[in-house]
C-alpha cells in the first residue's frame, strides 16, 4: 500500500458489519449502520499509542473516508479513536 498518514492520524479499514439480526432478519444495505470498529492498517510519525493490525472503536461520523487500490479506508486523527480492543 502507497499511503501513509501524517501527523496524529490513522489509516483504518472498518471491520465487517453482521447482516442478520439475533432473530435471523437479514438487513438490506440502506439498514445497516456503519461499524465503528477498525483495523489499523498505517500510522502517522506522531501516533505512538497505535500500531498496524490493532482493532480500534472510534466516535461515529467520523473521519475521512477514500478508497485506494479499490478498496475503501478510513483516515482518523487520533483524538477521534475512543480505544483499543
């Protein structure tokens, strides 16, 4: 991968959503919420807390959201990462 986030941000891939409820209901698309679980796929040179292949919980609606090399990532400053899991 050609990307590498600067200062205190993250480069993210979300992790997969569940498309069917406890019930067994499966979820279209447009009803499903996006996750605001990741893994951490690069770190910026001030991010000391973080390393590649973590799994982060992140605030929602945040972020920058791109795709590369066709597939989609997340770009977070570190202030938005709630925790490690």
């Amino acid at each position: 991968m050609n990307f590498k986030p600067l200062g205190k941000r993250v480069l993210v891939k979300r992790t997969e959503v569940e498309e069917k409820t406890a019930s067994g209901i499966i979820l279209v698309d447009s009803a499903k919420e996006k996750p605001n679980t990741a893994i951490v796929k690069a770190v910026g040179s001030e991010v000391t807390e973080l390393k590649e292949g973590d799994t982060i919980v992140f605030e929602q609606y945040r972020g920058t959201e791109f795709t590369l090399e066709g597939e989609d990532y997340l770009v977070l400053d570190i202030e938005n990462i709630i925790g490690v899991m």
